[in-house]
C-alpha cells in the first residue's frame, strides 16, 4: 500500500523547474542545433514533465506558476490569417496553458484527417516514441506526422511543432524561475 503523498516546498519545486528546463535546453541543442533526432523524444519528455497534465501529472512548469500566483500569457503571431471560429488568431492574447492546447498538427491517415493539439504530439512522441516509454504499436498519426517526407528548413513540421514548443517552455520557464527566486530572496 502507497503511503500518504507530502507536498514539496515550493523552493525545491523552482529548484527542479530550473533543473528540468536546464536538461530541456540540453537535449534541445542536440535535436535542433546538432540535428540528432534521437534526442527528439527526450524533448518530449521533458515536456511532458513541464506542460501535460494527466490523471498523475501536474505539470511542473504550471504547478510552479500557480504556487508563485502567475498566470503566463502568449501573444499569438503568425500570418494575417483568420482562425477557426472559437479559435485565437494572431494578435490575440491567451494564457500559456491554453497555447498548448492549440492544434499542433494535422494528420492524413486511413480513417481521415487527425488533428493533434500541441500537448497531445508532446504526450504521443515520447509515450510512444521512446521518451518515456518505447510502444510496439503507434498510433497511425503519429507515425505519419514523424515519418512525413516534407521539410521546412531541413526540418519535418512535426519536429518543428516540438521545437517551437521547446522554445516556448524555455522561454516563460525561465522567466517564472527567475520570478521566483525574487521573491523567495524578498
């Protein structure tokens, strides 16, 4: 039988953020600046860690805002282009949570178009794809998001997605971290 769960002090949360931001950083020169696509899914993960909930998981990146009473916000930018209705366009202002539940990628497989939102290709690449966990059978779309013949830049748009999130982990990551050590020096 588990024993009872103690919550961590918040100094030892913004500890482990900084710690898990430091290794997404790491692993994300090697997938991106080295192009070493076996690191891919060690982004993921570390992802997964700092921005997917999940019926065991409070992501660590919104559970150190939360604790420091910050709400991070994104400005959407991107092309002049109308959004689906109830979607943010460019210009538009939501919070950081909300961004990585927009749609990420889609997807043709044999049943149709896949749509996959940001934390839904994190959570796939690396419960599937080996960061977490390695599976013998993977979902169709994601097998043909990974494995799509059609490069940006010398980069398939599915890693571009998980880059860009990176990016965006990073950068609000650690603007929280350095919030927080204000104000535990205050």
């Amino acid at each position: 039988m588990p024993s009872p769960r103690v919550s961590r002090e918040l100094a030892e949360m913004i500890d482990q953020l900084e710690r898990q931001l430091s290794l997404l950083e790491e692993y994300a020169t090697k997938a991106f600046s080295e192009t070493r696509s076996e690191f891919l899914p060690e982004v993921a993960s570390k992802l997964r860690i700092l921005l997917v909930r999940s019926k065991k998981n409070s992501p660590l990146l919104f559970e150190v805002a939360d604790r420091l009473g910050l709400v991070p916000r994104v400005r959407i930018d991107g092309p002049p282009v109308e959004p689906l209705p109830g979607e943010p366009g460019p210009g538009d202002e939501i919070t950081l949570d909300a961004f990585f539940d927009l749609r990420a990628v889609a997807i043709s497989t044999s049943t149709g178009l896949v749509m996959m939102t940001k934390r839904q290709l994190i959570r796939a690449w690396c419960e599937q794809l080996g960061g977490v966990h390695e599976d013998w059978t993977v979902e169709e779309a994601l097998v043909n998001a990974v494995r799509t013949p059609i490069f940006i830049g010398g980069m398939q748009p599915s890693a571009m997605e998980l880059r860009n999130c990176a990016r965006t982990a990073l950068t609000y990551g650690k603007q929280i971290v350095q919030f927080g050590r204000e104000k535990q020096k205050a």
